[in-house]
C-alpha cells in the first residue's frame, strides 16, 4: 500500500481507482532494452526504442515508464509511473500453414498450425481460431463445434496441434471435396484444409441368393458403405441395376441413400427362376456408387434345384 493514493490505473481500457493499492511486477531485463528516458511532445507522447534479437521473439516482456510532474491540486511535485506486458513482437505480415491438406473426413485426425513472421522467424504464443464450410454434416476442433479456437497456443517452434473432428459428411466427387477449415492467427488466414471422404468398399449381405421356390421370391439385400479405414460411410447414394436369364430380377428402389450406419436396403423380387425341370433361371444385381471412385459390388442370384413337389413362394 502507498501513501498518498496512487495514481488511477488504466488497466481495463477505463481509469479505474484502486485508492492506496499498487499494482506492481518484479523482474529484470534479460534479452531485450529499451531507450532509458524520452521527454514527451506537444500530445503529451513520449518514443521509446525496443531493442532485441530475433531469438527472443515471442518471449514475454514487461515495459514501464515513469514520469514526474506537478499535481493540479496541491502544485506539488508528481510522479506516476505504468507497467504493460507483451511479447517481443515479429515483423508484419505474419503467414499461417496448416497440415497435412487433404484430411479424412467422417473421421478424428490431427492438424498442425505454424505461424511466422515476414522473416520467417516462428512466433509462439499465438492463439489459432478456426472455422468450418461443410455442405452437410458436423465437424468440431479440440472438441468445439463450427468455428473458435485451439485449446493450446503455438508453441516455441510457433505451431499448435489440434484434434479435428468431423461427421455426416458426404462422399468428395472426383476433383470436389466433402468440406473446408481454415485457420487464423496473428492476422493471418492459412490456405483452405480441404476435407476428403473416400469410398473404399460396397459389401453386400447376402453375398449371393439361391431362389428355391416357384414364383416370385423377394429377398432383402443390405448394402454397407464404408472408408478406407472400414467405418461405415452416411449419406452414400447406391443405384441397383439386375440381369437375368430364365426369369426376371426386379429392385425396388432402384437408387437408395445410406442411413447413419452407412447401409441401405434393397428388395429384389426374383420371378421364374423355377420351372417344372432344370435348367432354372440365373442372374445378377449389381450395386454401384459414385464419389471420388465408382465402387461395385455383385450379388449373384441362381436357382437350385428346389423339394419336390416345388413349394410356391410365399
């Protein structure tokens, strides 16, 4: 505490008046100086010179000046004095990269955000926001939704890694992608992340369908979509398209969207395969769907030779 009151201490963007408390730092110069004494100008501004090396850039520092005066109520003499913390600052304009580009979607994955300076030089410190464009689905960093920032600051070698999480993306088109994050820092904005959902595989349950009576026969078929790393792949539009010799093979529908766990049910109706003596009928149904490469599978349909008498489909 002091005594008289000290001086009101604009530490939240308004003078506020903490009465006899002062507000104080301690510590000693260790990297960088400063011009010892400046008188101020016609404004009332004084100009200092920070001087430091381009390794203690990012490093914390604190400034103080003092000053001397007169009080306007006793005419006696004055002396305020303000202290304000920082970091050695880099050379504007900052440039911000993220890494790897592309990313998985539909997934969890890592991105690596550095930030440097016009030299090049690696600013730590840094706060890194973040915003997602996504057609559909979600998509979340070190777990907050949409848009904000990364849980860490960038580091001594001026990169932040965060967790990236997306959801309910769409299949990428060849040459498309199936959504973007950007990140910023330091007044920089880094290049678009594109994110990629691949199709790696159709599986088809059943894998292959023996018609055993006499008519129609419908068989329900699930079709699973799933990534490169097998997890099962929403919002994947499968069409379905039938052959048949000796009887007719009929989808319904015949184009079907995967739900949230990645399969879509067909029905197929399988009429004339049996008849009173062999050869029975034969065919296939092939399932295909189309993103970044065009994946099939086969589901073979084949009629056997069924009890006698022929029991009728039911």
């Amino acid at each position: 505490f002091v005594s008289p009151a000290f001086n009101l201490n604009n530490t939240t963007g308004a003078s506020v008046d903490s009465g006899s408390v002062l507000p104080y730092l301690i510590g000693r110069s260790s990297h960088g100086n400063v011009t010892a004494s400046a008188t101020t100008d016609a404004l009332g501004i004084a100009h200092g010179t920070l001087n430091y090396t381009v390794n203690t850039v990012g490093n914390s520092v604190a400034i103080w000046a003092q000053g001397d005066g007169i009080d306007r109520v006793s005419n006696g003499p004055r002396r305020v004095t303000d202290a304000q913390t920082l970091v050695y600052p880099g050379i504007a304009p900052a440039t911000i990269s993220a890494f790897p580009n592309p990313i998985r979607g539909d997934t969890t994955t890592s991105v690596t955000v550095c930030v440097s300076d016009a030299l090049g030089i690696a600013l730590r410190g840094v706060q890194i926001g973040f915003a997602f464009t996504l057609p559909s689905g979600t998509g979340s960093v070190d777990g907050t939704a949409g848009s904000g920032f990364l849980t860490h600051l960038t580091g001594v070698n001026g990169c932040a890694t965060g967790s990236v999480v997306t959801a309910g993306l769409p299949v990428t088109t060849t040459g498309g992608n199936s959504g973007q994050i950007v990140f910023t820092g330091a007044g920089a904005t880094s290049m678009p992340i594109d994110i990629i959902v691949q199709l790696a595989a159709l599986q088809a349950s059943p894998s292959a369908v023996s018609v055993t009576c006499k008519g129609s026969q419908t068989t329900s078929i699930s079709i699973l979509a799933t990534g490169p790393d097998g997890s099962a792949l929403p919002g994947v539009v499968i069409g379905a398209a039938c052959t048949a010799t000796g009887g007719t093979l009929t989808p319904n529908p015949t184009t079907a969207t995967t739900d949230a766990t990645g399969n879509a049910v067909f029905s197929v109706i399988a009429a004339g395969f049996i008849g009173a003596a062999p050869p029975y009928g034969s065919g296939q149904c092939v399932f295909t769907a189309t993103g970044d490469t065009t994946r099939s599978v086969t589901v073979p349909f084949r009629g056997s030779t069924p009890p006698s008498p022929i029991p009728p489909c039911v």
